[in-house]
C-alpha cells in the first residue's frame, strides 16, 4: 500500500515538474525566434500571403514585422499565465502532507480513520465561543516580511483578490466546552504575504515557513508573526442530507482549481444588529450562500438561518498555511438538493468567473471515499478529487459523525 501511495505522489511531482520545465522554455529568448519562424514558414507554405515566398523573406514590410510580434508576444503571454495559474498555488504553499507532518512532528497531529494530516485540533466539541475584539489594536508586518514585500505579493499574480479589513487572533484558549479568542485588527493583504505565502522561496532557499514557523511546534498565537486570520468554513446541508461543495476556479488565490467547502475570513463588515458571536455566524454563513450558490439577498431569507442550523465541527490549526487558525460549521438550510441547484445553475457564468466558482457536486454522507494524499472519490465523478485540507477535516469529521 504504501509503494502505491508513494508512486501517486511520484506522478503528482512528475506532473508539476512537467509545468516548471514548460515554464522555463516559455521564459526562454529562444522561443519567440522559434514561434515567429514557425509562423513565417507556415504563410510561406501555403501561401497565404500573395508575393511572399522563401526567396523574398527578408523584404517583410513593417506592418507584417510588428503584426507577428504582437501574435508571438500574446501566445508566450497566454501560456505563460495558463501554467502560473496551475503552479502558483504550489510554488506558495507546499501540499505534501508528509513534509508537514515531519518537520511539527512535536505537535499533536490529528488523525482520523488510519489517515494522518497536518493540523492540530485544538477542539471538537464546543458549545460556545467568546470573541473579545480590540480596534484599537493593529498588527504589524515583520520588518522581513516588508522588505520582500514586492516578491511575496508577486507570488499571487495570476489572482484575483482585494484587499478588506479582518481580525487576527491574538490570543486562543479552549476552556471545557467554551472558545475564548482574543482578536485585533489586520488585513487581507497581510495573509496574503504570510499564512498564504509560506513556501514561496523569497531569496536563496529563504521562506517565510523556515524565517517565521520552522517546527518542530508551532508558534503560540501571542509569539507568532504571522497575519494568522480568523478563518470560518460552512459545509452546506439540504433538506433531503444532500451536502455540497464548490469547485474554485484559477482566480482565487488558494483552492485553484478544487471543491472546497464555503469558506470565509472574520471581517468588520456585520449587520448592524449582530454584535453577538451567533449574529457573525450567520452574517458570515449567509454572505458565503450568496457568494457561492446565488442565495437570494432577503432579509426574511437571512432570518432563516436559525442557531440551531448551525453545527459546530472543530477547531483547527492549518500548518500548511503556517498554524492559520480555522473554525469549521456545518450548516443546514431549509431548501432541497434541487432547489440549492436550481439557485447555482441559475447564476450566470459571468457572475460565476466574478466569484471564483466554476462547478458544483452534491452528495450523501455514503456517496463519497476519502483516499490517501488529499483526494476524495465522489461516487458521481469517474475521478478522484483534489480537496483543501480543511475540506478533508470537515468530510472526514462527517464520516465519524
């Protein structure tokens, strides 16, 4: 079993391996000289323009010149950003869950049905969580970290993101069944060049993981220098027990391409009657139907979401994302399988790409198989899928339910 475990992640960097060779060749000066003179020996071919053969090359006009430029510059352009796209998340962020799990191997790594991944529980069984929220108090980038800022930020290139205020946790305890977090003021654009950036090589084999978190345990959240974000993520439950996720397309800055569960970074921007913890619950829970299944912006809608349908599931730490720390919900909705499908598939594919979302998979609790090496085999689908990690804690946390 574990050679065939081993011979999957040997495709999966032969794969990756393939796109960073790719890479290199399309940066290459040699290209576009090879591009334009496939293009001009191809006219010549067929003669496609009157008068221009191989004998009178050398008389192209000015025009013809800089039209082939411009076609040569836009096709080394388009591959250039088809490959980022399906590399960048990796090159930010190492996914081999092995390597994780070795270098904290002093934390207490969660288990779960024979499978080891790299987070920390911290809890699984809470009732209630007490948020105590400081304005006055802002972090701060590491001075490291501003002064590779560009790089880092660079990283992200082929994203779509926008920066917006949000709240760090300063201070986490677990006392029986209660959450108490302490939390000050950051800013999106400060995960970006920390929790979401942690294995992108700044400068000859420096990280922010091996500057910052290089193990074997996490940093406290009081000692760490990370932006350390509170993150919210809402497994969607119908009616009729069908669960969904959401794949992601190549803008988002993580889960390119993935099924991921509804997810959400604590921001200030509530309704002005919700103060308390539930009331930002159900603010975030509703804001992530809208974004992800076209749920309708109505007040009476909005009051739906009761306390009751939403279940706790845990409390993590990602430590491929730097220890970032992750609240984890399943939330009922009062509508069938076919309704929440209805409401995707009505959305139009413009508003779709604006989102991040690009295909939606329902399921029961017994209509999907978690494999080794964060892939999970939907009965509906021929393949296995790619999941985020947190995503497999949320299905794993279903199955041992």
């Amino acid at each position: 079993m574990k050679k065939k475990v081993n011979n999957k992640k040997k495709r999966k960097m032969d794969v990756f391996n393939k796109y960073l060779l790719v890479k290199k060749i399309v940066g290459s000066k040699a290209l576009p000289v090879a591009i334009g003179a496939s293009i001009v020996f191809i006219i010549c071919l067929f003669g496609w323009i009157p008068g221009l053969t191989f004998l009178n090359l050398f008389e192209i006009d000015v025009v013809l010149s800089v039209g082939l430029v411009t076609v040569i510059t836009w096709i080394i352009a388009f591959i250039e950003k088809f490959i980022n796209r399906r590399i960048e998340e990796r090159i930010k962020l190492n996914g081999n869950y092995d390597d994780h799990i070795k270098k904290y191997n002093k934390e207490n790594i969660f288990e779960s049905n024979g499978k080891k991944y790299p987070l920390v529980e911290l809890s699984d069984n809470v009732k209630k969580v007490n948020a105590f929220i400081s304005n006055d108090i802002t972090y701060n980038l590491d001075p490291v970290i501003v002064h590779y800022m560009s790089e880092l930020m660079n990283a992200h290139k082929t994203s779509k993101f926008k920066n917006k205020v949000i709240y760090r946790v300063d201070h986490l305890s677990v006392d029986n069944e209660c959450v108490n977090v302490n939390l000050s003021l950051s800013d999106m654009y400060k995960t970006l060049l920390t929790n979401r950036v942690m294995d992108f090589e700044i400068h000859d084999h420096i990280t922010v993981r091996e500057v910052f978190e290089p193990g074997p345990k996490l940093n406290t959240f009081e000692n760490s220098k990370l932006c350390n974000g509170l993150g919210f993520n809402f497994i969607i439950k119908t009616m009729d027990n069908y669960y969904a996720l959401v794949k992601k397309t190549g803008k988002n800055p993580t889960s390119k391409f993935k099924f991921n569960t509804c997810s959400s970074t604590l921001t200030t921007h509530f309704n002005d009657d919700d103060h308390d913890y539930l009331g930002v619950l159900k603010q975030l829970s509703y804001n992530a139907l809208i974004t992800n299944f076209n749920y309708p912006k109505d007040k009476e809608k909005y009051k739906e979401i009761l306390e009751e349908d939403i279940r706790y599931l845990g409390l993590i730490r990602n430590l491929i994302e730097g220890g970032k720390p992750e609240l984890c919900y399943e939330l009922s909705l009062h509508i069938n399988k076919d309704e929440l499908l209805d409401l995707f598939n009505h959305m139009s594919n413009k508003v779709n790409k604006d989102r991040g979302n690009k295909e939606i998979i329902v399921f029961k609790k017994d209509e999907y198989e978690i494999k080794e090496y964060n892939k999970v085999k939907f009965k509906s689908k021929e393949k296995e899928e790619g999941l985020p990690l947190v995503s497999i804690y949320i299905l794993e946390k279903l199955k041992n339910d």
